[in-house]
C-alpha cells in the first residue's frame, strides 16, 4: 500500500496533485495502455458492444445498488474501527468521506485518497490526524487479509489443487502483503523499536504514537468487525453476479466465480501505478474470466460493465460529493488536536 502519513497542508497539496502534470501524465499513459489494449486485444468488440446495449437496465441498476450498499458497510465497519480507538462519530459524515476518498484514489495514483480522508477526519470531525490514519491502515489490513482469505477458498473451490499460473503471482504477492502486515503488526502491539524512536524528536515520536494507538486499538469488537468486513466482500461479489445476469452470462459462472472475480479486481486495485487500477483490474478480470472458459467477448463485456459501475459510477458521484465537501473544508492551517504536536 502506498500510503503516506497525512499533513496539515493535505487540502492545498491534493489540490495541486490533481492539476498536477504527474496526474496528467498518469492518466495519459493509463489512456494509451487502454488504447492499446484495444487495439491488440483478439475480441470481437461489435459483441461486446451489443452485450452491453442489451443488458438488463433493471438488474445493472441492482448491481449499483449492491455496490454502494458496500459502502455501507464500510461506514458501520470504520464506525466501529473509531469507536475501538476511542472516537465517537455520525456515519453519515463517514459515508460521504468514504464516497470522497475511493472517488480521489479514481483520479490520483499512490493512493492519496486515504490520506485525503485521514484529513477530512481531521477537519470536520475533529479527530486526530495520525489517529484517524490508523484507524484507517488497521481497516485497509482487515480488507486485505480477509479478501485473501476468502480469495484462497475461491480459488480452491473454483480450480482445486490445480490453480492456473496466472494466479501464481497474485496468490504470492498476497500472501507476502499479509506476512509484512502481520509483522508490522507484531512490531507496533509488543512496543519494538522504542529505542529507537527515542533518537527521534518529540514530535515525531508523538505523531507516531498517535498512530500507533490509532492502528492497535482499532482491532477489537471482532463480533462486530469481521461479520461486516466479510460482507463487503459478499456485495462487491454480488455486484459483479447482477452484472452477468444482466447480460444474460448466468450460466457461465456460479456464485464461487462471482466471488474469485471480484476479489481479484479488489486485489488489483491496490496497485498504485494508475489511479484506481484502471486498465489493470480490467486487463485481471478477462484474464480471470477467461481461465475459467469464459468466451473472450462475454468476458471482456463482463469486465467493461462492472467497471462502470465501480469506476465510472464513482468517479461521476463522487466528483459531485467531492465538489460540495472541498467547499466545506477551511482552507486554513487547523489547530492541532491534544494528541498531536504542538496541542
């Protein structure tokens, strides 16, 4: 994950990140990779297309509820993550800055989307900056090591012990992200490394502290917690079903492909070369799609509509959000909060 800790100066510097030519440059090559993919791509794209004009109206819009149905759950889930560390907050307020970070990650690579929310945390709710970035790595490493848990069963159920090399790769990258996230882990709950911070300045060493307590304290309520981080994972799977069954692929995939499909997409998603993982996830999902004997055109119309609802959908309402909350936000320099450096 490339995350960086949040800064006071987030609101000015994301500013700027978006108009920025590195953005343009990231957009640009994202555009020439699809282009290009297009182009080289062995699809009958005359039948991709009439898929797509054909599908479904009713059950496309099912699967957009189901999409921001996810969010949801996001919400109740990042609701508990701040309770845990001590922080009291409306889920609406955390709805509409969770819509606003994933929107950001669509536009902005290395994931700055996060450290955009740690700040809007910061601002309209008075949450500490380094304190609410915790709660936000400890939800992002709740989403990773369950997706790949449930990825492992997916795959299992869907290839048996014989799983295509094409996953090889994302299985090991899977499983190494989650070896160093569950050190990490490790490290901060035993206290590791204190000697060390001791060499740092005071101010350094209370903003990590602050983050420290904001990470551990968040894993708790488990009853809670896990029941709505694996349901995440059942919604963005059942996006993906009511996108098939929309176009009318229902008896080409069953509920385990639903379910391997889509976390793999989430998985790619974490790539922070291109904002929100666009032409890779894409690239993924036909890839996936056709190792379990899709057709190359259902696959591709597959991976094409699902990614409107989970890109293009999000970019157009997020857009929106963002514009009315950028608003909001003071342009000022905030007051530090007691857990930070000079409150």
């Amino acid at each position: 994950m490339s995350l960086r800790a949040p800064a006071d100066n987030v609101a000015p510097s994301l500013r700027s990140r978006l108009l920025s030519p590195r953005t343009a440059l990231s957009l640009g090559a994202t555009v020439l990779i699809i282009g290009l993919a297009i182009w080289r791509a062995p699809v009958n794209w005359h039948d991709v297309g009439s898929a797509i004009r054909h599908a479904d109206l009713r059950l496309y819009m099912a699967g957009i509820a189901a999409y921001y149905l996810s969010f949801l759950a996001r919400t109740l889930r990042w609701q508990l993550l701040l309770r845990n560390a001590g922080e009291r907050c409306s889920a609406g307020p955390l709805y509409q800055t969770l819509l606003v970070s994933f929107f950001v990650n669509c536009v902005v690579p290395a994931k700055m989307g996060d450290v955009y929310r740690a700040f809007l945390l910061r601002t309209r709710m008075r949450v500490g900056a380094m304190k609410g970035f915790g709660t936000i790595i400890a939800e992002r490493l709740l989403d990773l090591f369950v997706l790949m848990a449930l990825l492992v069963v997916a795959a299992v159920a869907t290839f048996g012990n014989r799983v295509p090399h094409q996953f090889v790769p994302a299985l090991i990258a899977g499983v190494v992200l989650c070896s160093v996230a569950a050190g990490g882990l490790v490290v901060m709950g035993l206290g590791r490394g204190r000697r060390l911070l001791r060499l740092l300045p005071e101010g350094v060493r209370r903003r990590y502290e602050s983050f420290r307590v904001g990470t551990m304290s968040s894993f708790g309520r488990w009853p809670e917690v896990l029941p709505l981080s694996v349901l995440v994972w059942v919604l963005e799977a059942t996006r993906l079903a009511f996108v098939v069954y929309a176009l009318g692929y229902s008896g080409l995939l069953t509920p385990r492909h639903f379910v391997l499909v889509a976390l793999v997409a989430a998985l790619l998603t974490t790539v922070p070369f291109t904002p929100g993982g666009i032409g890779l996830v894409e690239a993924g999902m036909v890839g996936v799609l056709t190792a379990i004997n899709v057709p190359g055109s259902a696959a591709t119309a597959i991976a094409l509509l699902d990614r409107s609802i989970s890109y293009g959908s999000l970019v157009l309402v997020g857009c929106v959000v963002f514009a009315l909350t950028h608003l909001r936000v003071p342009e000022v320099r905030p007051q530090p909060l007691a857990d930070e450096p000079g409150g």
